[in-house]
C-alpha cells in the first residue's frame, strides 16, 4: 500500500526533526535564567519527545500485528488510567478554583497554559480507557483517533 509507504516514511523524518528539536532546545535553554522562559521551552521539549514517542507508537500500528493482552494487564492499564484520571480531574478542579484568584498576569498565563495542559490529558485519558475497556477489540482508527485527536495544531508550527 503506497499510501501506508509514504504515511510511514513522513512518520520517520518527523521523529529525526522531534529529536533535533528537543537537542536544539535542551541546548538553548542551559544559559537561559528567566524561569518562565526556560519552563515553557522545557515544556516544548519534552513535548517534542512524546511527539517522537507518538509517531514510532503510529508506526508500531502499521507494521507490526499486535498481540492481545492478558487480562491481569489489562486489569492493570485499567487501574493506572483510572488513578490518572482522578488525579487529573482533582488537578482541573483546584486549578479552575484558583485561577480567578491570581493577579499576576504572568503567572496567570502559566498557569492557565498547566490548565489546559492537564484538561487535554484528562480527555486523552479518558480515551485510553475506553480503548482498554475495549480490550482486545480495538480497532485502527480507535489508536488514529486517539494519537491525533488531541494532538494541538496536529504537528503544525506551535503544536
């Protein structure tokens, strides 16, 4: 299938540019003093890294066949995404909570950035469980959906 060919080698080179990105930040950001600056680039890195993790995941998808879990990892997964995502509603909460609160607006800005941050994590985890719920009938478009579907800017500059 060519367009598979073609899906795959773009996945390719866009890890090799994710894995430059992150060694060209990691590098610019040593001498960088300003906290702000320095954590939001730092954050732009370690996205950079789930993105590359995401695109090998995708490529995993297409080439290789999957092998069905056994049900106490499953049990486990499920658990794991379950303890994530109260975690993660408790978070959203004290955040919305606060917000209001702050007059810094410097600070507000990076904390409403941490805020939508972890509502897109909630989302995407709340996903992860309805494809483990699933268990062994998840389908292709079950994990594109889920890789891409809350993926900001879908690898557009800014994403």
């Amino acid at each position: 299938m060519s367009a598979n060919k073609d899906l795959i080698e773009f996945m390719k080179r866009q890890i090799v540019i994710e894995k430059e990105i992150v060694k060209s930040l990691n590098k610019g950001i040593v001498d960088i003093k300003n906290p702000p600056v320095k954590g939001v680039l730092k954050g732009i890195s370690l996205d950079s890294v789930k993105h590359s993790e995401l695109y090998a995941s995708a490529i995993t998808l297409l080439t290789d066949v999957s092998q069905a879990l056994k049900q106490e990892h499953l049990d486990e997964q499920r658990a794991l995404v379950e303890k994530h995502i109260q975690m993660e509603a408790e978070l959203i909460k004290k955040l919305e909570k606060m917000m209001p609160t702050i007059e810094n607006k410097k600070v507000a800005f990076l904390l409403d950035a941490i805020l939508t941050d972890e509502k897109r994590h909630h989302a995407l985890l709340k996903t992860v469980l309805e494809i483990i719920v699933h268990g062994e009938t998840i389908t292709e478009a079950d994990w594109w959906e889920l890789l891409w579907e809350n993926v900001p800017f879908h690898g557009a500059p800014g994403g």
